[in-house]
C-alpha cells in the first residue's frame, strides 16, 4: 500500500460521514405521491366526461360545444361570421330523369319540374323546393356549410339514417365555386346517397319530406 493509500485511510477515521438515507422508504414515498396524483387525474378525467356528457344532453349548449357536425360526404361548421355570399347560381346541366348515373329518389315519388347534372351530383328542383343528391361513399366531402353559432343546428335522425337540420340563412360550399346564400336545409343518408333537401320550411315538415323519398 502506498503512501498515500494510508493517509487517506487514516483520514477516514477523523471524517464525520453521515449515515445513508434507507432508499426503501425513499423509493416508496415516491411511488405512493405517483399513485396520487394518478387518481386525481382518473377523477378529474371521469368528472369532465360526466360534464360533457350532461351538457350534450342538453340541446341548447351543443352549438357551443361542436364547432362543426360531419355527415357522409358533408360538414357543418359553426363560424362567428359568414363571408361574402353570392345568389343562386345556374344548378348546372339539364338532363332527362333517366340520364342520372344512378337511381334518383323522389318526394312521394313525384316527378321534378326539372334534373341538372352538377356540383357532383344531380339537383332536382320542384316548386319552393331543391333537391340534391349524389353518391357518397367515396369518403370525399361535396357539401360544405358555414353557419354562425346563433343559428339552429342540429342532428336528426330520418328513418334510422343521420341527418343535420340547419334552421337559418347560411353559406353553402360546392365543388368549384364561392359561396352562396342558402336557406332552411336537411341533409342525411339514405343507404349510399348523400341527399340535401332546401327549402322554407319548418324542421318537421322537412323531415316529412325526407320519409317520403322512394
């Protein structure tokens, strides 16, 4: 051993070293405090779930919480402004009935005043009324609505399909053009078609409407 080797021994007994924590109960402490706060984060999750939950039930605090609806091949977003809006534009081309690409569902299986291939899909317009239909299973959007928050929307379920009941002035998005001022709108699923139903209208007549298309 070497010189320094036992200075440094010797020193040892003159040192006051103190005694080492017992880790254990360290370890547990820790452990223990983990645990806590993972309880409390548990309950904070399941009490906002609760609150979520209570406030979807009831209709009026929905618009405030969903900032948009989404249907297949359509989304509603709620804004705090519209944009600049333009009129009705021409509904594109006008074919025969029987041109569609696929079958075109009817009100109460009542011919149109008139059929136009656009936007996607096929616009059918009766009196005070336009139809809109097309193929969504593509998983593209062609419907895109803007609508303030004070405006009435909702879910609604028409024969078991998803719907969305847009209550008020709004701004509708189509394929390749601005927006334009729309009004009183239902859309919903009907097996693999999207359809949009417009016109002046209260909700459950439009619904109505809806039931009726074969």
């Amino acid at each position: 051993m070497t010189d320094l080797e036992l200075e440094l021994r010797d020193l040892g007994e003159y040192l006051d070293v103190p005694t080492a924590p017992p880790l254990v109960h360290a370890v547990r402490a820790r452990l223990d405090r983990r645990r806590h706060r993972r309880r409390l984060l548990a309950l904070a999750l399941a009490t906002g779930v609760a609150a979520l939950a209570v406030a979807f039930a009831v209709p009026g605090s929905r618009a405030s919480l969903l900032r948009f609806f989404h249907l297949r091949g359509a989304v509603v977003t709620i804004v705090d402004r519209l944009p600049p809006l333009t009129p009705h534009r021409p509904l594109g081309a006008p074919i025969a009935l029987g041109q569609a690409s696929f079958r075109l569902l009817l009100p109460d299986g009542r011919r149109p005043e008139g059929v136009y291939r656009g936007d996607g899909g096929y616009w059918l317009r009766y009196p005070g009324l336009l139809l809109f239909e097309f193929k969504s299973g593509a998983g593209a959007e062609i419907l895109k609505k803007a609508a303030r928050g004070t405006t009435d929307v909702e879910y609604v379920n028409v024969d078991g399909e998803p719907g969305i009941w847009i209550g008020a002035r709004h701004a509708l998005y189509l394929p390749g053009g601005p927006p334009r001022a729309a009004g009183h709108s239902l859309i919903w699923q009907h097996g693999p078609l999207t359809l949009r139903l417009e016109a002046a209208v209260t909700r459950d007549r439009a619904l109505a409407v809806a039931r009726s298309v074969r």
